[in-house]
C-alpha cells in the first residue's frame, strides 16, 4: 500500500513570529533559482515550510501563483527525503530569486531534490546545543499540537 503524500495544514509556516524569527536567524543556502533559508527548531514535531515569490522580480499574480504552486508540488513529492531524518526539525522557507522567466517544473524539481538532499545531511550530523536558540525554543512551542 502506498504511503499518502500530502502537503496538510501544519506543515505550512504561517506564524508571523516564527517566519520574522526564520528571516532574521536562519541560515541561506543558494540553489538558484531558489533560496532556502533554514532554521532548526527541536520543539518542532514536524519540518513547516514556506514558499515565497517576490512582486518585484515577477510582476504578474498568474506567474507567481503558478511558480509557488510548482515549488510546493515539488517540495510535497520529494518531502520524504527530509522526513527521514531525526530531529531537530526545521523552519524553511523557498524564496524564489530567479528572474521573471518560467522555470520548468523538472528544473525546479531538481533544485527542490537538490536543497531537501542538502538539509537531510545537516540533519543528520551532531547537532549543537546553542544558547541563542532558547528564544526559538519559546516560540516554536506556539506551533506544537498541544498548544492548538
């Protein structure tokens, strides 16, 4: 029996603390033509994610809704290759910084795969206790079950 991949609702990061909290302490990676900024988080049960494409770069609604649409299709495929790693889980958010042409969905497949591969492995190493993280601690306890 097949697995169902979903993409469901506390996955998503919507919490207008924790995504400030992600954009000033998280850490970037560069997978043009994406951006994926990350941010462990070990009161998570879960990875949440957030895409993101800016009006400046791509001006049309229709074109940044069909782009976030095939990141998040993307991510929601290829997902279990992060879902496989051990805690901590992670805050990450796709910023899209390529130019306003199109990308094809097997291109930015390819990047998601690349990124989610790239974080697999960040999961996987020693994780370090690091005191400036109490406060993300504080605020990932809003996103637990328990608190909803």
């Amino acid at each position: 029996m097949t697995e169902h991949i979903g993409f469901s609702r506390y996955e998503r990061l919507k919490s207008r603390k924790l995504i400030e909290h992600l954009f000033r302490e998280g850490k970037a990676m560069h997978v043009p033509p994406l951006r994926v900024i990350y941010l462990p988080c070990e009161q998570l049960h879960y990875h949440q994610v957030l895409f993101a494409v800016s009006k400046k770069k791509v001006r049309r609604a229709v074109m940044r809704n069909k782009l976030k649409r095939r990141i998040r299709e993307a991510y929601r495929l290829h997902k279990y290759l992060l879902s496989k790693a051990p805690p901590p889980y992670f805050l990450i958010g796709y910023v899209y910084i390529g130019g306003s042409e199109l990308y094809h969905f097997k291109t930015i497949q390819e990047k998601v795969i690349t990124s989610l591969q790239r974080l697999n492995k960040l999961s996987q190493a020693p994780y370090k206790f690091d005191p400036s993280y109490v406060s993300m601690a504080l605020l990932c306890r809003l996103t637990s079950p328990v608190y909803w």
